[in-house]
C-alpha cells in the first residue's frame, strides 16, 4: 500500500479505540494503515486515503472519540521514511552523527518524524512508540550533524506549533561511540 495522506486519532481508551478505528473507516474512503493499543491504556488508529477523505475520516474519529482523544494529525504527503521507521523495517547502512526527538504522544512523535524526515537528509532509524515507555514515544535519525541538526529542529518546531503537547527532549550527538552504534543497527 503506498501511502499518500495520513491520518491519526490517539485515544486514551482501549474500547473508544476500537469503536473509533470502526467509526472511521466506515465514514469515509480510507484504509487503517494501524489499529491497536499503546501503552498505557492509550489506542491508536492510523488510517491513509486522500486527503479530503482521511480530514473527513478523522474529524468524524475526533467526534465520536469526544473526551477520550489524547492527540491527533492529518499528514498530506506524509514522507516514504515514516512507515518504514514506524514498523521497524527502515534500513540505515551506517550511523553518523544521530538525533532523536522525545515527545508525550505517539500522535506528535508521528509529525516529528515526517517534519525531520522532510527538513534535511536523514535517515529514521527508528520511531518507536508507547510500548514500555509510559505513553510516550522517540524518533532516532542519523545523517550529517547539520542535517540531523536541521531535521531535529523542524521537528521539535512542528510539534511545538501543533499544539500536541510538548516536546520532552531532543538531541543531536555529532559523533556517538561505536558501542552506541552496534546497538542501534542491532
């Protein structure tokens, strides 16, 4: 399924997830790229169509989610890197200078990642989300210190200017160690 526009509502309700994810794909012409729970007690729902359909899909999402819905995006054109780093099949050949960016939801970690991926020349290594980490997610990237530099700042700035809460951290380490590295490509 190539991806074109993205859309996301994060819940912090496991049944509300599911009636949504239902609710969504049934009130417009999308396909759930992901439906499933997140810690902790959180659902997220992840669907991809055009654009006018996937806005349609996850403004009906946002109403039926009510009081429940944590966070939320729409990604026209989202970036051919943030699938792959979210699944964990992204292919980084070697590691230079790494940045990651650590957000309180998985919604804004999504937008991070497509802002970095967009901004410069990095490679996602990794966008890892909510299991084991208390609700909150990280993006890792790797190119040349000032494009890894660039992409961190674009994607701090895009989460910040959402509105999804606050950035938690971010770095960039211009030269990690090579037990660091093994450990990443691992």
């Amino acid at each position: 399924m190539k991806l074109r526009t993205i859309g996301c509502v994060e819940l912090n309700s496991i049944s509300a997830g599911l009636h949504v994810a239902d609710e969504m794909v049934k009130a417009a012409e999308v396909q759930l790229v992901l439906s499933r729970p997140t810690c902790p007690g959180r659902y997220l729902v992840i669907v991809t169509g055009d654009t006018g359909a996937v806005k349609s899909s996850v403004a009906h999402g946002r109403e039926i989610g009510a009081d429940m819905v944590v966070d939320w995006f729409v990604i026209p054109s989202v970036h051919e890197a943030v699938i792959p780093a979210m699944n964990g099949t992204a292919v980084c050949p070697r590691i230079d200078a790494l940045g990651c960016i650590e957000t309180c939801t998985t919604a804004a970690c999504v937008l991070a990642a497509d802002a970095a991926a967009k901004a410069g020349q990095v490679h996602l290594i990794e966008l890892r989300f909510a299991a084991g980490l208390g609700g909150k997610a990280f993006i890792v990237m790797t190119g040349e210190v000032s494009s890894v530099q660039a992409s961190v700042d674009a994607g701090v700035a895009v989460v910040e200017g959402e509105g999804s809460g606050p950035v938690l951290s971010h770095i960039v380490i211009p030269s990690p160690s090579e037990d660091l590295k093994k450990h990443l490509l691992g």
